[in-house]
C-alpha cells in the first residue's frame, strides 16, 4: 500500500533553517508529484509548494520564495523540504502528499511538527 | 483570508442533509478547475474525500457527495454519522496565483 512516512518532530531557533524529509513507498516515486502543505496551531491548511515526480520541476507559494526549496532523491524515493530563516510563525505540522493541484492530494504522511522558539 | 471561502461551521442531526459551501472565483473554480475536498479528523493528517468534483476515493462512504457550480462548489453529507465529526477543506488550483489553493475548512458538528 501507498506509504509516505515523514521524519520526527524538530525545534529550532528563529533563523536557523529545517529540513524535514518524506519516504515513500508502494509506488513508482517518479510517477507522482509530491506537494508539501503546512497547519499552524489551531489554523488552516496551507498550501507550500511542489515538485514533479517526473522532471523535478519546482513551483512554491509567492509568501515563501526564496526561503523555501523541495528536492527530491529518486534513488531512495524521499522528498524533502527545507525551510530557511525560520520565523516563530513558521511553528506548525508540517505534511507531504502525494499528487498536485489539479489531481488532488490522495495520499499524505503523517505530519511533522517544526517548533520555532528562542 | 483564503482564496477559497467556506464557513466555519456547519451543524446537523443524522437524519438531515448537510452542505459544506466552497466560494471562489473566476481564476480558479470559475475557470473549470477541479475542486478536491478533504477530511481531517482531530490530530491526524487530512485524508481525501472528494476528487475531480464530484468522485469519492475508494473506502469513501456514499454519504459523502460533491458538485459544483459557476465559482463554487458544495460538499453534502447525507445522513452525517458522529464518526463524521472534523473539519474539512476544500482545493482547488488558482491560475492567477499560479498556486494550489485550499479554503480555510469547515468544522462539522453532529447533534
């Protein structure tokens, strides 16, 4: 079965970056795109960006361009996402999913939650 | 506020019908963008309830329907159960952002 199976909880410091990974498994990796959504505390789901499962081609929310990058490791099926100058308003669980805009998000990990605080 | 406008809450006994709205506009709903909707039961991940408008993923009970039209869409839960308790989303792809878009979610209430 589809799995998509995220790295442990991280605290951090205001301005230093994160990295939080996505392996995934029961699938052809290159097939599917992989999006990244964040949930502040007790707030919505926001969309971050997505990479292209078949060329790596990336796209990312306009209030998070240039602090934000997803990569991908085809030889290991994993996805990441580093999030740079980190902000106490970045506090929030952080998930990967499976699939794009227009195909919906049909699988997701299980959430990692990124602590920002001094 | 989101791109894509839900309310807040919405309320209903087991024998009723509910209808979740998702307002948006011409450069997403509008312009013949699938909307997507999803359930998030307390403190887990949001699972996919709806896709392509109106198709419900395997393991999806009946119960649960989408449509939509002109710039919005509507999620309806016919007969909601107590394990229907959550919040749910909607999705969608806005071509002036250039972004996917979700709604700021709903929460269900069963009497």
């Amino acid at each position: 079965q589809v799995q998509l199976v995220q790295s442990g909880a991280e605290v951090k410091k205001p301005g230093a970056s994160v990295k939080v990974s996505c392996k995934a498994s029961g699938y052809t990796f290159t097939s599917y795109d992989i999006t990244w959504v964040r949930q502040a505390p007790g707030q919505g789901l926001e969309w971050m960006g997505w990479i292209s499962g078949y060329n790596g081609k990336t796209n990312y929310a306009q209030k998070l361009q240039g602090r934000v990058t997803v990569t991908t490791d085809t030889s290991t099926s994993t996805a990441y996402m580093e999030l740079r100058s980190l902000r106490s308003d970045d506090t929030a669980v952080y998930y990967c999913a499976r699939g794009g805009a227009s195909s919906g998000y049909d699988n997701w990990g299980q959430g990692t939650l990124v602590t920002v605080s001094s | 506020q989101s791109v894509l406008t839900q309310p807040p809450s919405v309320s209903g006994a087991p024998g009723q019908r509910v209808t979740i709205s998702c307002t948006g506009s011409s450069s997403n709903i509008g312009a013949g963008y699938d909307v997507h909707w999803y359930q998030q039961l307390p403190g887990t991940a949001p699972k996919l309830l709806i896709y392509g408008g109106g198709n419900r993923p395997s393991g999806v009970p009946d119960r649960f329907s989408g449509s939509k039209s002109g710039t919005s869409a509507s999620l309806a839960i016919t007969g909601p159960q107590a394990e229907d308790e959550a919040d749910y989303y909607c999705q969608s792809y806005d071509s002036s952002l250039s972004a996917s878009v979700f709604g700021g979610g709903t929460t269900l209430t069963v009497l």
